[in-house]
C-alpha cells in the first residue's frame, strides 16, 4: 500500500487527552479519527488490488 498508518500515533497519550465521554466517542473523538484513518487505508489497498497498481502509477499503453 501507497499510503502507511501514521507512526508518530502515540496512543496513550492521545488517551491521557480524553476527558469526557465525548472526547472518545464524539463527532471529532479518538475512535472516530482511528475508524476513518482504518477505513481508508482499507479502502486503499482493495483499490490497488483491483487495480494491480499503485494509486498514483500509470500504465505503460493507455488502452490495455
């Protein structure tokens, strides 16, 4: 895959940030930023199998 999970994530101390309920839970929360950042790398890496290429490479002849 093109894209990696960030590595400077620090998990415990984006935990030691929540103070609510909605800090984890909410519409800008830690789970909802994990899910999307999950998602999407997913998502990702099904569209290079599909495609058999990287996002951003091209083919050699345009029509095969």
């Amino acid at each position: 895959m093109t894209k990696n999970i960030n590595t400077n994530f620090d998990y415990n101390e984006e935990v030691k940030k929540c103070k609510t309920i909605d800090d984890v839970m909410g519409k800008n929360g830690l789970i909802q930023k994990l899910v999307k950042d999950v998602l999407e790398n997913i998502l990702e890496g099904e569209m290079e199998e599909h495609l058999g290429r990287n996002k951003y490479e091209r083919k050699e002849t345009p029509y095969e």
